[in-house]
C-alpha cells in the first residue's frame, strides 16, 4: 500500500484527488492539507510515500516547499499551470499532472509510482531463492539457511526458526543457485553458509547450528575459499 498525502489551498482540488484515489487499491490518502505549517507536522511524524503537491499556493511556492522537505518522498505535481513543468522534473518529480485532473490521467501518474515502489521494495528485500516442495514454491532467504543436507535424491534444507524443507533436487542444482562467495560445498552431503563457519578442528566444521565433517574430495576446495 502506498501512503499519499495531498496539500492543495483549493478543496475543491483535495476532494477531486481524493475520489480518484478511492479508486485505486494501491492507493491510501492517509490526508489532505490546505495549510502546509500542518502538512509538513504530519509528514514529520508518519510515514508518507507520495505526496500530490500543489504548485501555485499562497504560503510557499509548492517547488520550493518540496525541496525544503527533510525526507525524500515521491512527489507528482498538481497544477493548473505548465510553466513549471520543467522545473519540477528537475527536482526528480515522478508526474506532472494539468487540472483540471482526469481519472485516466491520473491512473497514468499512479502507474509510475506502483512501477517505482516495487522496484525500491525489491531493491531493499534480502536475496532469497525459490524452491518448489510439498507442491507449492517456498520461498526462502539466503540470511535464514543454516544448511543444506544432501539425501539421496532429495535436499534438506534447514532454516532458522522454521521447519526444515525437503525438495527433490540435487546438491549440484541447489548449489547453482547459491551465491558461490557466500555458499560451500564441504562435502558430498552438506552444503554451508560460510559466515556460520565458528571453526576447524578434525576435519569438521563447527557452525553456530551443526558440526559437519568435511569430506576428503572438498578439503583442499574448502579450505582454499575460507582463505
């Protein structure tokens, strides 16, 4: 969900803005503001990630407001003026939309923030990989794996604070998804995070789960990368 707030000094605008944001389920005007003193109180204290900024307002040009702003916030643009059309994608404005504002038109403008949001969201979310097992795709990030047992044709793949996953696969499949710095094979049945590693002692691997023995065909290889 995306969380808007809209600061225009013509309510007539605030409702129209609000009536097409009612129709759009990614969408949540969370409030409007004619009055920006109050505006910028709330953006302070709660979470905005789109504000609908008017440009020509009596207090503070809306330009000038936007880049006085503390947070980085997406911003689309609405006016009844095109003069400041340029100047507001210099300021990296996601839209700049003419009133008086059309649903299609603005559906148009929404569309490029939901396309940005996700790509923020998925640039933030920690690297994970898709296993298919028990008939559905689990999804699972690398950070949670404390390691991958191999058994004949299938892979157990242990995780924190979670059941164990068991997927048909082979050790050599699983391991072509794994970020090859981050992932070792020690041995024919066991894949490991490196950074669980505690220590070697004996040909085995402490970790801060499991001891895993190291297998004679992956010594020289596994203590090659822990160098």
């Amino acid at each position: 969900m995306i969380k808007a707030i809209a600061i225009d000094d013509e309510p007539l605008a605030l409702k129209i803005l609000a009536h097409h944001c009612d129709k759009i389920e990614e969408i949540s005007l969370e409030k409007t503001f004619t009055n920006q003193s109050e505006a910028i109180d709330f953006i302070n204290n709660n979470k905005v990630d789109l504000l609908f900024l008017d440009i020509e307002m009596p207090q503070q040009n809306g330009i000038d407001f936007y880049k006085a702003l503390d947070k980085k916030i997406m911003v689309i643009f609405t006016t009844a003026y095109d003069q400041y059309a340029l100047e507001g994608f210099n300021v990296s404005a996601i839209d700049y939309v003419m009133k008086p504002i059309s649903f299609d038109r603005f559906k148009e403008a929404i569309d490029k923030v939901i396309k940005i949001k996700k790509l923020i969201n998925n640039k933030d979310e920690q690297p994970f990989i898709m296993i298919r097992a028990d008939y559905k795709l689990n999804k699972i990030y690398l950070k949670d794996i404390q390691y991958i047992e191999g058994l004949d044709d299938y892979i157990q793949i242990h995780i924190d604070n979670q059941s164990k996953i068991v997927a048909r696969m082979s050790m050599k499949a699983i391991l072509e998804l794994l970020p090859s710095k981050e992932f070792i094979r020690v041995h024919r049945s066991f894949i490991i995070p490196i950074k669980r590693i505690k220590n070697i002692q004996n040909k085995q691997i402490e970790t801060d789960s499991v001891t895993i023995p190291i297998g004679e065909t992956y010594k020289t290889e596994t203590l090659k990368a822990l160098k």
